[in-house]
C-alpha cells in the first residue's frame, strides 16, 4: 500500500534590491515609500448607480463595444457631470437598454470585510435587472443572455501623510469585465476617453492559494495573490466597474432560477485596500539584511515518490511590494533531519522582479540521496529551509520566511487506493518555466522495467473549465490502468486558454517530461532534473522512458472534451483513441457571435477577415484529420451546460469523413461510439468510471501477445489533412504540410492511393509537404516487391523510392518537396522554403520560448511614456494571472546603441529568442524605430497617423494600431514581436485592449481601430485589419482597408 507522508520545508528568500538607479532604470514608477510611512486608509461606499443593461457580445469587449457609449462616457453618465457644456447623462433613451426603463439603477453592496483601521475592505455586489430575458432567448439563443453594465461608487482615499504624495492602493475586482478610477476633485475634468482601465479576474483566480503564510491574519489585513496596485492621492474618487454577464463563465441561469422567470445574475467582489506591508513574514533583519519588501504567493511543488522528488523543481511565486526592482539568482535548500547536501537547490536563470510585478522564480533541484527508507512515519513532519539569495555584497540583501508542504508517497505494486496511486510533478515547459501535473502510476508498474514498456501508449486527461487538476478528486475520477501512466495536466491555471495556445504547449510538456522523469522511480535509474525538462529528447542509448509520448489515449471533460478534439486534430499520429465526454465544438459554436454589437456597423468583409483568427481554434474545420481515429462520445442527456448536439454533431462529421477516407468504410463505421447516459446532466462522479469508458480504454492500452506495443496503422483509400499553422499541426499518415502559401487560409492536402505503389496529392493553400523517412521507407517495404512506388501532384511525377534512397545517403532525416512558382520542386532540410514563417492571429504571441519581452519606450513625452509603461504594467499582470505567462521588461535604451536609424543595432544579450511586445510607434520606441527601418512593413505609422504601402492614410483621435511583425533578431526565426502604438492616450489605451489576454478575441495579425467609434460600434470602428503573405507583405485576398 501506498504510505502518506508530509514533508513541511520553510523557505526563506533572500534578495537583492537595484538601489541607486536612474530615473530611466526604473520603468515602472518613480520612488514610492511602500515600507514606511502610516498605512493608507481606503473607504468604498455600500452605494453603486448603475446604467445599463445594454447588450454584450461573446468576447468582444476588446473593442469596447458598448452601444450606450455614443450618448456619453460611463464617467460622465454615471455622475451626471456636463461634458463640453451639455449634460451627457440628461440623453439616456430607455429603449437603448434591454429593460425599456430608465437607464439609471441603485444598487447597494454588502461589506464583508472592513480590516481595523480600514486599511482594507471587501465588498460583495450582486448586479441584476428586472428583464425578461425568456422572451429575448425564445428567438435569438443563449447568447443574448450576455448583458453588460456599468456601476459607479465613491472611493476615499487617506494616504496619512500631509503632502500630496501618492500612496499604493490595491483594487481587485472578481468576476468583473474592468474598473477605472477617476478622481471627483480633478480639475479641470480628465477626457473620459482617457480612463485607464484595468482587467477584472473573471475565473476567480484571486480566490486561489492565499499568500503562504501562517503568522497574520491575511482576511483582515492581507491583499488577494493577484490584484492591480495604483498610485493614489488622498481624495475622493469614483470606482468605476464594468460587469458583464458571459454565458461560458456564468453558466445557463435557469440552473440557478426556481421560478420560470429567468435572471442573469452577476455576483462580483470588489476588495481594496492598502498596498505596502509584504503579506508573507520577514525574519528579523539581521546581517546586513532588511525587512523585505516581498511577499511569497505561492508555491509549485511536486510530490516526493519512492523516495524521489517528482520534478525538476519548484517554483515560487513572489510578488515586489517595493519601489526598487529585485533580483533574485541564487538558493539554498536544506531540510531538517537530513545532510545539507542532499537537497541542493539553484536559479539557472536569474530573475529580476519589478516594483509591484509578480514573477515565478524556478529552482531547480538536485537530490543526492533517496528518502524512502530514512522518513519518520505517517504524519511527522519534517522541516527545512529555502534560501534565495543574491550574490553581489555590495547592494542590499533581504530575507523572508514561508512555508512549503510536499506530499510524499510510496508506491507500491498492489493497486492501493487511486488518490495514493497519483502523485504531482514539476517539469520545464516550452518556454521555461515550471509546470506542474497530476499524474497516476499503473497499477501493474513493478511488474515491467522502464525499457520493456518504452512503447507503451499513455492516457492524457485535460480537465474542465475552472477544475484543479492537481485535487485528489479528479484524479480518483479516472479510470486507473494496469499497464499504462495517465497524465493530468494542468494547462498553466484552471481556465487556461482552453487547451488551446501555451496550454496545449503545457500538456505536451507534461507528457514528454513525466515519460523520462518516472523513469527514477524505478531501480536502476539516476534521478536527474533534466529528465523532468521536457526540452531535451531522449538521447539514443541514453535515458530510459516509461511509455512513448507520441502515443496518446486522449481523453477530456467539458473544455477538456473541446481540448481533446483541438489536441488530436492538431497530432493525429500520435493519438490512440479518444474518450470525449460532454465536450464542445468550438467557441463561436457554444455562445456565438451573432449578438455581438459589431454586427450591426461591420462590413461582411471585414467580419470574414475577423473571424478567420479564430479558424486555427475551431475544431470542425480539422474533422478529417480524425478520420481512422477510434472514438467514444459521451454525455448526459440532460447536460444544460454543453448542449448534447455538440456530442452527436461531431460524431457525426467524424463518422462521414471515415466513411469518406477508409478503405473499407463498411468495417469502420463504428470506430464513432455514442453513449447517452440517461438521466444524467453535465457532469457526473462515475462518468469516465462506468464499464463503457473502462472497457474502451482498457481495450486500447493492453499489450497484444503477439503485436506488443505496436502503434496500430490507418489505411486510407482516401485522406485528407486539414490545418491553418503548419507549426501546430503534425502529420497524418507519413504526410504533413509544412508551409502555406497563403497565411490565415485554410490549407487541405488530398491523398489519394488508386494502386498499391501510386498516390495522387492535391494540395489546396498547401506550399511545402514534409515527409518523415521512418514512415516513408515502411511504405516502401510494404509496397509491392521490386517496384516503384511513386506519387503525383501539380502534374508532377515523384519517385519516392529515389526520394529516400538519395536522402538516405545524404543522412538526412525527412523528404520535402515545395511549390515554386506554380511548379513542384524537391527541397533539402535547410531550405528556407521548408517552413512557414511564425503565424498569427494575434494570441499567438504569447506563445514564446521564454518569458515574453516587454520594451518599453523612451522617446515619447513623459506622459506618454507613463501610459505606455501602465500598460505593459497591466499587461505584465493579466497574462500571468490568466496564464502564468513570465514577462520582463527591457528599456529600448538598452536595446539600441544609437537613436540614429542607420547607425542602430541591437546590443549583445540585451533581448533573446523570446517573443517581444514593443510599446509605441517610431516616434516614441528606439526598438520600434529600428524595426521600421531595418525590415520595411506594408502599414507604417507616420507620426499620428498610420499608412498602407499605397499611401493611403488612416487618421483620427483614439487612432490605434497593433501588429505581429518578426523577431528583431535574425536568428531569431520562430519567435515573433507585436507592437502596439496610440496616437494619443485615448488611441494608447485603444491598443492595450487589444493586446491579447483571453481565447476568442476576433483579432488577426494587424487591425487599425479608431477608438471613439469601436467604444460604441466594436468592431465596426476597425478601419483595417487583416494577415500578412508569407513574406510578411501586404496580402490582399486576407486583409480589409475601408
């Protein structure tokens, strides 16, 4: 049986403070004394006006997209404040709203926490309007249950000190769209237009692991993990909040209503408070060291299995309270009752955390000797330390303490209990940082060393929206299998990006690593943490593996169900079977887009160029590459969360394109298997427990006396490989398309085999096909002896049986072939032609090899450059709370040697392969300049206005512009830079909202927006928007320009 153990380590962080720097070396904020001084006193009243509701589209408030927004600004509306000399607020007409009432509405929110002192507050608002939604549903579905509203209250501000210096004060709004804060004192008035809003924490996030520590009271005079910190004066302010209701996150509220009237409700948090004492305990100072201006939030730590830590390490989640950035590069880890050195623990990469940044500092971990047989029994504790520290004595240091618990199990080859088989681990991901997953071991492991099981498929299991996949309840919700490892990613938080983007990158991840790193558990085999980094293959004659990560049973719930479908479409080789329960299509199809405000202001051609940025993420479109695939549907038949059609539907599409693609269609039609589970709903205990999910797993994961291990094959008569990047999508068969010719199409490759030796290929959008010797030299084998085996397409004749021998020879490890001026030509492995260049949409570019580099700009006024510093500020904090996505931020000073265009280059070591957010125009970021003139774009920003390569200009007030461009470094050629530019702060604050933060954003590689018409007509105030050719010049067929 398994044993349980906790291991308890206190970890202390030593650090290191940049003191002395320039003005220009701190690009956050001026010096603010966070650390001394009497605590700010924040007080919000109980009293919210509230206008609204208007109607809201799904994941369109990027563009603002609020109908009311043409009679007035929210600020103006909500205190009936003139504006230019008339009284906006005095023109509301009530039929604007859904309710046909006046606009203006009271609400009154509950004080569920006022701290001592009132350093902080936590109010619970709960936000709903008398309308008959029923009636809207009837004809236009559940997305015109989506609502949108905005609430204005009065907050007061205390600083405690006599002058007018600003304080920090920290506002963190929970299942909220955004907030602003504007003064009631400003004189003269600021330009509504101007407000700089803030992202609320939709997903409840901050609701998460509170800051790790077990000396304060943290509900009385704590701070939530992630909240947004602003500088603020003492005086009165209005707290601005825009709430909305989104049918993926709230649910159907008939599941909430008892009476036949429907209410869509919204419950939001709104807590605020003082911003300065670190929430984690310092230790006393003491040798050269201070009270530390950082605070813990949290920890990733894996479990200890046999006897062996479970990962590559840990990670620390430490956020800067402080005015100085803070360097953290070196730790120490020593646990109580064992040698000192059998933990050793250091930061391959340093880490530099800005004033009010959270950043996740990755230690790496070595372990020396093996635990199993020297820890106390059941429910001892052990205790140990965690040093980060810093290295240069001569800058000042500081130290604090939490603590950290590990699990520590012993597996054991009876089957034990499935919460005991299940364990956590840590491992590198693609961009490295620390990921960490679930995962649980065979019940049968012990019986089979690690290389006789090297081939054995494993079960990846992706988890539904807002589930801890890492809570013992979802792994003992999954079948546990004799012969085969089930992988439980986390997808970086619970919501992700729908297993989409980063999150798919983490899952992958998670199953590369823990193929190679369980391989410790086993006798024989040096633990090591780059086993556990999913970075580095397998080396021949190197490193055992448990199970061969290309060979996949996939298996998912709800957004997990839809991440199935996106993961299998995307690798169809490396997938087993599936299991997809209670799963949905794609997003426009589970709350669409037909309510969103754009509709009714866009050109038909323009919503064709927005919605083809969503095209890599709808999983239909892909069908075909499932084809051959074994699959068992499941749902309940009474699901109110994902309507059953979505199950049936795909089965449906999956079921035509085998018929469409096997040889034998008649043999084949029940590799779709559709269970209904009558009387259930979305989600029951024994859903994937039942015999119908166990005996269709089991049946798939089983070795084969005879076969062993040996991946199944797919015969085709007919297939076709359906994709948008060729960078996420693997190969079909032995074929796979590389490059296409027209980014932001979708590309289709047909292969049919009319004999046994030929196959005919059309390629539709398609440039470059791949093909991988290992697959093309068994074709060969099993073609017919001593004949060749050709194929066909664009009326030329290949022979692959030449292909291979010649590569062969040349040692080269695939075969590709490209189209070159309507003509089919072979290429050899370094051609440039070979592969697509990095693609959009937009989202794409927080898919990065490390943490994202945001460059921030210098050039620009003073109030200029602060705006743009907010919003890399904001940005900085959005993604690593929807994401866990790391970022930096590089002055383009030290980016560029020289403001002169001809004489810039880009200093040594100052930026890497790491995808690049570059903030401002020309005029405002050397780095933006240097872009500009070393690789000429089709659209260049001329002063306040942007131009086509046509010169045709686009100008106006609130004009902005955001764009994918490549790298800035040469050798940089998978990475990518997005830059984003405002011609004045209402244009800047424009951009930031379209500066991608969650899935489902209509944004493609480029759009110009005007801001004042996109805050009413959303999408209808894009003046242009589009993808770029395959050169990164202007493409016609894919881009709009009004």
């Amino acid at each position: 049986m398994a044993s349980i153990v906790r291991l308890t380590l206190i970890v202390v962080l030593t650090a290191r403070a940049l003191l002395g720097a320039s003005p220009e070396q701190q690009p956050f904020l001026s010096t603010v004394g966070t650390q001394h001084g009497p605590a700010a006193h924040a007080r919000l009243s109980t009293s919210w006006v509230a206008v609204g509701p208007y109607p809201a589209g799904m994941r369109e408030q990027h563009l603002g997209a609020n109908p009311a927004a043409i009679f007035g600004h929210p600020s103006d509306v909500l205190l009936a404040r003139p504006n230019a000399g008339t009284n906006r607020s005095s023109w509301l007409p009530s039929f604007t709203t859904y309710a046909n009432k006046p606009p203006r509405t009271d609400f009154v929110s509950e004080l569920v926490l006022n701290s001592t002192g009132g350093i902080r507050q936590k109010h619970a608002l709960s936000v709903a309007f008398p309308v008959s939604f029923e009636d809207i549903r009837q004809y236009q579905g559940w997305a015109s249950l989506q609502w949108q509203s905005y609430l204005s209250s009065e907050l007061v501000i205390d600083c405690g000190n006599d002058v007018r210096e600003p304080c920090p004060i920290f506002i963190a709004l929970e299942r909220g769209a955004e907030f602003a804060v504007v003064s009631r004192s400003a004189s003269p008035d600021p330009e509504p237009s101007n407000l700089e809003w803030f992202t609320g924490d939709w997903y409840s996030y901050n609701d998460g692991p509170a800051p790790l520590d077990n000396t304060r009271d943290q509900e009385s005079d704590g701070i939530p993990p992630q909240p947004h910190i602003l500088l603020l004066a003492t005086g009165r302010y209005s707290l601005l909040l825009r709430v909305m209701y989104e049918d993926r996150i709230f649910g159907d509220p008939r599941d909430y209503s008892s009476s036949h009237r429907i209410t869509p409700i919204v419950n939001v948090t709104i807590d605020v408070g003082h911003f300065g004492t670190p929430a984690t305990r310092s230790l006393p100072p003491s040798d050269g060291t201070h009270r530390s201006p950082l605070s813990v939030l949290n920890v990733l730590a894996p479990s200890i299995v046999n006897g062996w830590l479970a990962g590559w390490g840990i990670a620390v989640d430490i956020l800067n309270h402080g005015p100085d950035a803070i360097t953290v590069f070196g730790a120490d880890l020593k646990v109580r009752g064992f040698e000192d050195s059998t933990f050793l623990a250091n930061i391959p990469v340093v880490v530099r955390i800005e004033p009010f940044q959270t950043r996740s500092v990755a230690l790496e971990v070595q372990q020396s000797n093996q635990l199993f047989h020297t820890l106390p029994q059941m429910g001892t504790d052990v205790q140990g330390t965690l040093t980060l520290r810093s290295h240069d004595d001569d800058r000042k240091s500081y130290t604090i303490e939490s603590t950290l618990r590990l699990e520590v199990i012993g597996l054991a080859s009876t089957s034990g209990t499935k919460q005991q088989s299940s364990f956590s681990f840590t491992y590198l991901t693609g961009d490295g940082s620390l990921g960490i997953s679930a995962a649980t071991v065979p019940a049968k492991w012990a019986e089979a060393s690690p290389r006789e099981n090297a081939h054995a498929p494993a079960m990846l299991v992706l988890h539904g929206a807002g589930v801890n996949a890492l809570d013992p309840a979802w792994t003992s919700a999954m079948p546990r299998q004799d012969h085969i490892w089930t992988v439980l990613p986390t997808g970086g938080t619970a919501w992700g990006f729908d297993w989409q983007l980063s999150s798919s990158v983490h899952a992958r991840a998670a199953v590369h690593a823990l193929s190679k790193g369980a391989a410790i558990f086993y006798p024989g085999v040096s633990p090591s943490p780059h086993l556990w980094d999913s970075r580095v293959p397998i080396a021949p004659g190197g490193a055992v593996r448990v199970f061969e990560p290309t060979k996949l049973i996939v298996v998912g719930h709800s957004n997990g169900g839809q991440g199935a479908w996106h993961y299998m479409t995307k690798h169809p080789n490396e997938v087993l079977a599936g299991v997809v329960a209670a799963g949905y299509i794609k997003l426009s199809d589970y709350v669409g887009h037909h309510w969103h405000v754009g509709r009714q202001h866009t050109d038909p051609i323009l919503n064709g160029i927005l919605r083809s940025s969503l095209s890599p993420f709808e999983n239909d479109l892909c069908a075909s590459n499932l084809a051959g695939i074994p699959l068992l549907v499941k749902y309940g038949e009474k699901d109110t969360n994902v309507p059953t059609w979505h199950s049936r539907s795909m089965a449906s599409l999956v079921t035509a394109w085998n018929q469409y693609s096997l040889v034998r269609p008649s043999d084949f039609r029940d590799l779709v298997q559709v269970v209904e589970a009558a009387t259930k709903g979305h989600w029951w205990g024994d859903i994937f427990l039942e015999w119908d999910v166990e005996h269709f797993i089991r049946h798939r994961s089983r070795p084969d006396s005879q076969e062993g291990w040996k991946r199944p094959k797919r015969d085709f008569k007919k297939m076709q490989l359906s994709l948008t990047d060729p960078a996420e999508t693997g190969s079909m068969g032995i074929w796979r398309v590389t490059r296409v010719l027209i980014p932001g199409r979708l590309a289709r490759l047909t292969v049919s085999q009319s004999t046994p030796n030929f196959y005919v290929l059309n390629g539709i959008n398609v440039g470059t096909i791949s093909l991988e010797m290992r697959e093309a030299e068994e074709i060969i084998s099993e073609g017919c002896t001593g004949q060749d085996v050709r194929f066909h397409i664009g009326g030329t004749n290949f022979s692959l049986t030449d292909l291979v021998r010649h590569a062969a020879a040349e040692n080269r490890s695939s075969i590709s072939i490209c189209r070159d001026n309507g003509t089919w030509r072979t290429l050899i492995d370094t051609d440039p032609n070979r592969w697509s260049r990095p693609m959009g949409p937009m989202i794409r570019a927080l898919v990065s090899s490390g943490p994202l580099q945001i460059v921030l700009p210098s050039l620009c006024t003073e109030k200029i450059c602060a705006r743009y510093r907010s919003v890399g500020r904001r940005f900085a904090h959005d993604i690593f709370l929807y994401g866990r996505l790391e970022s930096r931020f590089v002055l383009d000073t030290d980016v560029i040697s020289s403001s002169v265009a001809t004489q810039a280059n880009i200093e040594p070591g100052s930026l890497d392969s790491a995808n690049v957010i570059v903030l401002g125009g020309p005029e405002d970021n050397l780095l933006a300049k240097y872009m500009n003139s070393s690789q000429p774009r089709p659209l260049q920003i001329d002063r306040d206005l942007v131009r086509l390569e046509d010169g045709t200009p686009y100008f106006s007030s609130c004009l902005a512009f955001v764009s994918l461009a490549p790298h800035p470094l040469f050798a940089a050629k998978r990475g990518l830079a997005l830059t984003a530019w405002g011609n004045d702060l209402c244009g800047i604050e424009t951009a930031a909202k379209l500066l991608p933060v969650r899935t489902g954003a209509q944004v493609p590689e480029w759009v110009v927006v005007d801001g004042h018409r996109s805050a009413w007509q959303g999408a209808g105030g894009v003046l242009a928007a589009g993808w770029y050719n395959a050169n990164w010049t202007f493409s016609e067929s894919m881009s709009f320009v009004s």
